[in-house]
C-alpha cells in the first residue's frame, strides 16, 4: 500500500507540475466594449475606400446574445486587426496551440478566415499581407475550387503551405478551429475538437530540401529508344485496299412506285456507310526489337540538403495575432482566441465557450431559418391566390366586353 501511495503522490505532483508550467498567452472573447482597447485597426495597409470595419455582435443567431464576437460588416473590402499577446513567448521545446471560433452566417462565397501568429514589434496600422508572421491557420473559401483550412509556417524566408488538403465548414455555424505543433516536430488539426489532419511536419510541409535530385550532369541520350511498339516494317497494303469506297449505294433500297425518271431523274439508290471500308492503312504495330525502356534520370546526393531537428520552433518570439482578410461578402463573426501550450487550457476554454452555446446556437438557427421557409412558403401561396384572382378578373371582364358586343349587334 505505501508504494502504490507513493506512486499516487508522485503522479499528482507530476499533474501539478504540468499544471504550474502551462502557460495561456492570449485569450479574447469580446464579450464587452473594452475590445477595441486591445486590437489595433490596420488602417493604413490600403486606402480608406477599401478597409472594411469589424462590428461587436452576438449575430443573428445564438446562444447568449451578451456572447459576442467581431464581425466583417462590408462586402469586398480588406479587413486589418491586431493585438499583442498578454506575453511573448518562445515556442522551444513547447506544444504550441492556436485556437478560434468562426461563423460565416453571411454564407460565404468568397473570402479569408484565417488568424495569423506573428512576431512582435510590427507596425499595427500597416499590417497586411505583406507584413511577416510565423503562423498563417484557418479556413479560406472561394466558390467549390477553394475550400481548405490553411496552415501555413514561415520558414527560412518562405510561407509553406501544407501539402494536404484539410477540410473545412462551409455552413452558417460556428465553428472551432484547433492548430497543435508538438516540439517532436509532429502537429494535429482539429475542427470543433475533432481531429481532421495529424501527422510528421516534415511529411506534410516542406521544411526540408530532398535529399536526392536528378543529376544536371546527365540528360536522355539522344539515341535513347522508348517505343515499345512500332509499326511492322515488313508488313504490307493489301492489294486494292485503297479501292474500297467508304461509302456505297444501300442495296436494300428500292425506287419509289410514284418515281417518274422523266420528270425526276434517273434515281439513285441512298448511299449507306460501306462495312468494308476500314479507313486509312496502317501497319499492324509490333514489339520494339531496339526497345530500351523508359529512361530513368540518375539520382544524386542534395549537395544543399540540410536536416533541421526543430522546425516545429516557428516562435523565436511571438509577439502578436491578427486577422488580415479580403471578403466579398461580408459577415463572419469571429470569437475565442486562445494561444497557449497547453491542449488541456485550450480544450478548457472551448468548453467554457464554444462547446457550451452550440446547441443553443444551433436550436436558434433552426428556428429562424424553418420561419423564414414558413414565410416564403406562405408568400408563395398568396402570389398565388393573387395570380388566381386576377386571372379570374380578367376571365369575367373578358366574359363582359362579349356580353355588349353581342347586345350592340
């Protein structure tokens, strides 16, 4: 009993450990009007005409209307926001978790809803597409082509974006999106806590250069033979093949009983497709005696490949999260950013908020959307009525005008 006590009061000191060591960067809800205290609008990236405004709004469906997130307010225009994190951190030999709520109510056709991580001491006011960041993550949508939630690390001067295509939500819900980075260089993607895309970062980005290339050195040889097949050299026309007609007169055609050759002509059977013509001649193809096979470019040793233990280390530090959008049309309403590294506060705090309202949320949606098919059903049967009626009119006037017509006559 006192080992298995022991072993009990180490495991608790280990949880507590964890616990002390877990550290939440950045939280927002923008559940009060202090928000724009904390974010900054990047107002100068473009011109005035093309920076739209982001709106404190529980939507149009919800679950708490005092739940509000920040909603893109104007179609076709750029969205710039920042805010600094609580703390900057470095990300070494830490899990790394970025974490957000979004919902299109507007049904998005065309735009962005990512968060980007950036590093701290950039220029608010010009923040843009151009400005650096170290984490680009969240859906994106453009019609049926595009509709991935993006990953995207810089890297060594370059933004990779993963090479697998991860699902996103396309509906007028919120939902939660959840981006893991493990300091064993694996990461996980979560859409509403569940998981969608996991695996090796140097799998799925290419952080690192192959480490074999085709040699520049060597190229096909000229004379390098792959036909498998040709034509067989000793094969020959047949004899009056070339005088197969491909068209002949239908032979069981008859001429017409009122047919007069005088006045019509002489008649002609239609002509139907010949069943023996075969088209153009061609030599029957055979084995490639010389046949070679495909060519294989030779494979050398990358003299630029290098192996980087640490490429989940994308924080060196972090400094700030923004959102720099282009909608076309506008209205999605974003909520709950946590950065942390731990999964247990970032799994928390989605219980806290977005778990806790979609039934509500989800309930109130569906309310609203069977009294709007309620209403358009029933402006449909009115038009109707409508139609019915005038036509009625219209039939009994009609029934008038000949009533005088025929007391005048």
């Amino acid at each position: 009993m006192a080992g298995k006590g022991a072993a009990l009061a180490i495991a608790a000191l280990a949880l507590l450990v964890a616990s002390v060591s877990a550290e939440v960067y950045f939280k927002e809800t923008f559940d009060d009007d202090t928000w724009e205290d904390r974010w900054t609008v990047g107002s100068e990236w473009k011109p005035s005409n093309q920076m739209g405004e982001f709106v404190r709004t529980a939507g149009k469906w919800y679950a708490d209307e005092d739940d509000t997130g920040i909603q893109t307010s104007q179609d076709a225009r750029f969205y710039s926001l920042s805010a600094d994190l609580d703390t900057e951190f470095d990300n070494e030999g830490k899990d790394l978790i970025i974490q957000y709520s979004v919902k299109h109510e507007q049904k998005i056709d065309c735009g962005g809803a990512y968060i980007k991580l950036l590093p701290g001491g950039f220029d608010k006011k010009t923040f843009g597409g151009d400005t650096d960041y170290s984490i680009m993550f969240g859906p994106d949508i453009c019609g049926t082509g595009t509709r991935r939630t993006h990953a995207i690390f810089a890297y060594k001067g370059e933004n990779l974006l993963t090479k697998k295509e991860v699902k996103c939500e396309t509906d007028q819900l919120s939902h939660l999106y959840t981006f893991i980075v493990h300091p064993d260089n694996t990461y996980e993607i979560q859409v509403d806590q569940k998981s969608v895309e996991s695996g090796s970062l140097y799998d799925d980005w290419a952080f690192l250069p192959p480490k074999k290339i085709k040699d520049p050195e060597q190229s096909k040889p000229a004379d390098w033979v792959d036909e498998a097949m040709i034509p067989d050299p000793e094969a020959e026309k047949p004899e009056g093949y070339d005088d197969i007609p491909e068209q002949i007169p239908d032979p069981e055609a008859e001429k017409p009983e009122d047919w007069d050759d005088e006045d019509d002509g002489e008649w002609e059977p239609p002509l139907i497709d010949n069943p023996e013509f075969e088209g153009e001649w061609e030599a029957p193809m055979i084995d490639n005696p010389d046949y070679e096979g495909p060519w294989v470019h030779p494979m050398i040793d990358n003299p630029d490949y290098f192996y980087d233990d640490s490429v989940y280390h994308v924080c060196n530090s972090c400094g700030a999260v923004g959102f720099e959008l282009w909608q076309v049309k506008a209205g999605s309403i974003f909520d709950d950013i946590i950065v942390t590294d731990s999964l247990e506060e970032a799994e928390e705090f989605a219980e806290e908020t977005w778990a806790a309202r979609q039934a509500d949320e989800k309930a109130m949606f569906d309310k609203i959307q069977e009294e709007k098919r309620a209403a358009e059903e029933e402006a449909r049967k009115q038009a109707e009525a409508e139609a019915a009626a005038a036509a009625e009119a219209e039939e009994e006037d009609d029934l008038e005008d000949d009533d005088e017509t025929e007391s005048e006559l």
